[in-house]
C-alpha cells in the first residue's frame, strides 16, 4: 500500500471516529460518510479543522434555550459541511473550540 493511500484511510478512520463520537450523532457510519471523508482529504481539509467544526455543531445543537422542541438525531456526516466551511473561514483561536469541548464534556456529565 502507498503513503498517500494509507494517509487517507488513517484520515478517514479518525474523521469518522470523531464524527461516531459527536452528541447528536447517529453513531453509525453508512458508505456516503466515508466517500465524503475521503472527499475532504483529497480536498486538504485539516482534519483539526473538521473535528472543530463537529465540536461547534454539537455545542450550538445542545446549548439552546430551555423549553427549546428536540432536536433529530443527525444521520449523516454531509450535515456539518456547512459549519465546516463555516470553521475554515473564520479566524478563531484553538482556545475557543478547547472551551466548547470541555463545555460539551461538562453538558454530557450532566445528562
């Protein structure tokens, strides 16, 4: 097996293991989650960037006003592409999604 190949299927091992670990998720990963992992890999979107962008997703979906209806549980990773490219564009320190982990962290202990 060649570097690159090995390097995308260890980048869509870990994507997709962070995307199965979301609150809100699934946690089951179909064929269209992995073609879109190796999709984003191909692209060169850091995976740091992705797991940022599942973090910023998860904690606007659980961090919401009380009394808010629930939420549908999401069935597919192509629902974070939008806060993805949202992650890419912005200018954010790291420190702000290490605050929304340990906030996330925080919620899932209380529920």
């Amino acid at each position: 097996m060649d570097e690159s190949r090995a390097n995308q299927e260890e980048f869509v091992r870990q994507l997709l293991d962070a995307y199965r670990k979301t609150p809100g998720t699934i946690g089951t990963i179909h064929r269209p989650d992995r073609l879109l992992a190796a999709q984003l890999h191909q692209r060169g979107v850091p995976l740091t960037a992705i797991e940022n962008a599942l973090v910023l997703a998860a904690a606007r979906r659980m961090i919401r006003p009380a009394g808010s209806p629930a939420l549908g549980t999401i069935r597919s990773l192509a629902y974070f592409l939008p806060v993805i490219e949202e992650v890419l564009s912005l200018p954010v320190n790291p420190d702000y999604f290490r605050y929304l982990r340990h906030k996330l962290e925080r919620l899932a202990e209380t529920r």
